[in-house]
C-alpha cells in the first residue's frame, strides 16, 4: 500500500503545473484542467516506437480499404450490370438510388456506432461494422432485382458508417500526439486505396459474364479478414481507463511507448485518469446529459462548428461525385472504355494522399488547406469550359461519342481537382474527433460522421439530375463556386491543433469560434515550437558537454 501511494506521489498533477511567470490570461482552465503545452507537456510523447502500434493502426484501416472499396465498386457496376436486374437497363435515376442508399446506410450505421462506442468499445464497433460488410457483399453478389441489390448496398452502407466513424477515433485514441495526424491519414489512404482497388477489379471482370458479381462479392474476403483481427488488437487506453482497467492500458501503452520506463507509463495513465476523474459527473452522462453538454458548452460547440463545416465543405467540394459518375462522365467525354479511364482519378486520389502522409503534421493541417483548396475551382471552371463544347443532350446521351481535345481537357482537369482535393482537404476533414475532448468525442464523432453521410446522400442523389438540369457546364459551375466560399470560411475558422494533444485542443475552442480560436491557436504553436526548439537546444549542448569530458577522459 504504501509503495503504491509513494507512485502516485511521482506522478504529476495536471492541476499544479501552471508556470508563475505566466499571466493567467495565457492559459485556459477547464474545470480544473489546464490545456496549455506547459500545463500538461508529456515527455513520454517523445517514446514511441515498434511494430505493435502500426499494427493496431493497419488493423483499424481495414475499414477504410472497405470503406473506400464499396462505395467506388459502384462506379463501374452501374456500366456493367447491363440488364441483370430485372431484366432491364438501369435508369439514371436508378443509378442515384444505388449510389445513395449505401450513404444512407451509412447514416444508420453511424448512429449505430454513437451508441455502441461508449458501451462496448471502440473494437467491438469495428468487428460489428465488419459483419455488416459480409453481409452487404454477399447479397449484392446474388442479387438479381433493383430491390435486391438496393438492400445489399444499404447493408454495406451499414459497415461504411461504422468504420467511418469508429476507425478515427480508434486511431487518435492511442496514436502519440506527435503522429497522430500522420496516422489517422492512413486510414484516410486506406480508404482511397479501396478507390483503386475497386477500379481494377472492375477493370479486371469488365469482359466477364457476370464479372459485376465478383467485383462486389470480392468484398467479403478484406472484411472477413478485418473481423479476425478484432480478435488480436486492444482497446484503446483512454477508453479501458475510463473502464478502470488500468493494468490492461499500462500494457498496451508499453507496447505504443516502447522506450518509456515504468514510471512514465504509470504516470501517461494517471494524467488520463486524473482529467476523467476532474470530469466524473460527464463520463457516465445520458444521451440527453451528452448532447446538452456537446451543444450548451462553448468550446464544445466552437469545436463541432469546425469539424461539422470542414467535413460538409469536404462533401459538398463534389469529390465523390467524380469517383461515382467517373465512368459515366468519361463516356460521355467520349472515352471509348471509360471504367478503366475511371482508374486515373482513384488513382491521383490516392497518390496526392501519399502527400499529405508525408508532410501532414509537418506543415499543419491550417496550412495545408489554405495552400491547396484555391486549386479546386479553378479546376472546376476550367472543366466547366471545356465540357461546353462536348455536344451532351439533356438526356445526358451524347450527339457524337468520339473523343475530341474538350474530352481531354476535362480528364486532366478532373485529375487535377483530385490531386489539391486529396492533398488536404480530403483527409484532414476526418481528423474531426481530434477536436472532441474524451465526454463528447463519441457524440461529436457521431455527428461529423452523420454531416458527411448526409451531405453525400444530398450530393450523391441529385448529381445526374443536375447535370440534366443545369447542364453538366453549369454543374461543374455550381460547384467551382461552393469551393470558393469553401476556401474563404477555412482561411476565417479553422484553428491550427497540430501537435496538441487531444486534451490541450479545448483550450483553443475556449476561446470562441472563428478568427479568436485561429489567433490563439497559432500563437500556441509558436509557443510550442519555441520550446521545442529550447529543449533541443538544451539536448544537443549535453550530448557536445558529454563528448567533450568523454574526449579529456580518453586523454
């Protein structure tokens, strides 16, 4: 017992660190917590290492290549299924149901996950989202109605939402602040690699008798193997904390910070506990307790403003329309095998994403986006142009199918849309949870994920419409101007939190929504880079102070 209370002794307080030689002011105190990087600095951050935490991390983004896989699969399905269903041709409204239910499964599954995350674990989620993914394979695999295959696609929409929502916050849960972005970027890259990996199996069964078939129920085999591995990884170790198993999150802390010592992980763990403990009342909170909190308290509701807006800008940029209707907008280019033309978009997608893994937490998330979102529209306006001249009827058929340099134009315009999408925008919109402390993560989480699930239904069940509508010139206008108000709100409203950890982020949503949230947090980083360069410094001077006393020893 009293060896016990001795290491709690060593460990610190997460109440007592505020330096006296800072004003008050310069802090930001939340029931008793404070959020700056002197208040809560962890040198444990610094320790990280080995093979287990990119493990649990390639685990968690089987779901994304999952994700990513069901919704592209569609695209080059809705070209081959021919009459399979019913014996007819699909419809283009037809087409937008079975492109949008699979959002709209995804909304439930959503919900589903909100529920399910604080009452049985982040794992738990990510296997149950895996049945679904089975399931949904094998009853598109065997459809041979319109009804059938909108029921398979609404199952697999189930899965997306779960693994969408679960993955994130899995991975910014027991990622090391230092790479946290770098690695919920993977799941972000898994899911774009699905992109790819749906387009060549499209490609590869295009010229087989019901090649449709193999391309969706392929996707059984990743989701069987993701459903096995929830068996291998841990929980997380802030949620088995707030379980109060703290034996079990020491050991799976040891095996993410390979190079700490007893004591550093002890105390990882006792300064999650203690900010859980500061905010007991929250943690076992009803639904309606949770979101009175999520939408009453002022950081909280700063916080779900930018993570809500950035994921609906994301959606709303009119990316996924493109990886949708990619076959059926190069066709109408003229492109005359227009599925695998469909591949150079997942394609760019998913290699400009490689970008962003190297250089994410680097440069920033705020710079990033500014850097690149200017791109989009003049892309869209350009594509706008070019599309003018392709002669397109409003029936969306085509008065002369061969290809002509408009076509051409809109290809790379369209790759070049892709590229400044996923260089930023198109990752860093998941990376919402991160905003969330621990008593709202799982509902504001929840909510980013429904933003995007809702918006893709609206963005996924009118785009052929529109392109009917308002021409596929006007549409692409529609959208170039979205993306310009778009980059205007991101440059006014989203802060800079690369590098904080998940409890030092409220501190800069304390202070408000928009331009005040963005001015501290930028002045916090200079803070933090300041005295990292410090303690550099201070490192590198011992290591020269030890070579010179080990050179007069030698002596």
């Amino acid at each position: 017992m009293k060896s016990q209370e001795k290491s709690q002794d060593t460990v610190p307080s997460i109440r007592k660190a505020v330096p006296e030689d800072k004003p008050a002011d310069d802090f930001v105190e939340d029931r008793g917590v404070l959020t700056s990087e002197e208040a809560i600095y962890d040198p444990i951050e610094d320790k990280f290492g080995g093979p287990f935490m990119w493990l649990i991390t390639t685990s968690a983004a089987v779901g994304g290549l999952l994700f990513g896989y069901d919704l592209a699969i569609i695209s080059g399905v809705l070209l081959m299924v021919g009459t399979d269903l019913d014996g007819k041709s699909l419809s283009s409204n037809n087409q937008e149901l079975l492109t949008s239910i699979t959002s709209g499964g995804a909304f439930i599954g959503a919900l589903i996950a909100g529920y399910l995350l604080d009452r049985k674990g982040r794992r738990f989620v990510i296997g149950f989202g895996a049945i679904f993914f089975t399931a949904g394979s094998i009853i598109q695999a065997s459809s041979f109605t319109l009804a059938q295959m909108t029921v398979g696609r609404l199952v697999v929409g189930l899965g997306i939402g779960e693994a969408a929502m679960v993955a994130p916050i899995y991975i910014a849960e027991i990622s090391p602040a230092r790479i946290r972005g770098r690695m919920v970027t993977i799941d972000a890259l898994a899911i774009t690699f699905g992109q790819v990996f749906a387009n060549v199996l499209n490609i590869a069964f295009e010229h087989v008798t019901n090649g449709w078939r193999y391309s969706v129920g392929i996707g059984a085999v990743p989701s069987l193997a993701l459903l096995a591995l929830c068996f291998v990884v841990p929980e997380t170790p802030r949620y088995l904390i707030r379980k109060n198993r703290i034996e079990e999150a020491n050991r799976v802390t040891a095996k993410i910070y390979i190079h700490a010592t007893a004591e550093e992980i002890a105390t990882k763990s006792e300064l999650i506990r203690q900010q859980f403990e500061l905010e007991a009342e929250l943690l076992d909170m009803t639904l309606r307790q949770q979101l009175h909190t999520l939408y009453h308290d002022s950081a909280n509701v700063a916080a779900l403003l930018v993570a809500c807006g950035l994921m609906g800008i994301q959606q709303f940029a009119g990316s996924n329309t493109l990886i949708y209707y990619a076959p059926t907008l190069f066709a109408l280019c003229g492109f005359k095998n227009a599925i695998a033309v469909s591949i150079v978009v997942t394609g760019a997608n998913f290699l400009f994403g490689l970008f962003s893994l190297r250089y994410l937490d680097a440069v920033g998330r705020r710079r990033f986006l500014i850097y690149t979102m200017w791109g989009m529209p003049i892309a869209l306006v350009v594509a706008a142009v070019a599309i003018h001249f392709i002669p397109i009827n409003s029936d969306l058929t085509v008065t002369n199918a061969d290809m002509t340099w408009a076509g051409v134009v809109v290809l790379v315009c369209i790759i070049l849309f892709i590229a400044f999408y996923s260089s930023a925008l198109g990752n860093i919109a998941w990376l919402g949870n991160e905003l969330f402390p621990m008593e709202v993560r799982s509902l504001g989480t929840m909510m980013v994920t429904l933003t995007c699930w809702g918006s893709n239904i609206v963005v996924s069940s009118t785009y052929l419409s529109m392109m009917k509508t308002l021409t596929p010139s006007g549409t692409f206008g529609f959208y170039a101007g979205i993306n310009v108000i778009s980059w205007i709100v991101v440059i006014l409203c989203y802060p800079e939190v690369s590098g904080l950890t998940l409890e030092e982020i409220k501190g800069v949503f304390r202070r408000g929504f928009g331009p005040k949230s963005v001015t501290y947090s930028m002045q916090l980083q200079k803070e933090r880079n300041a005295a990292n360069k410090e303690r550099q410094q201070t490192m590198d001077a011992a290591n020269e102070k030890a070579k010179e006393l080990e050179s007069e020893s030698q002596a």
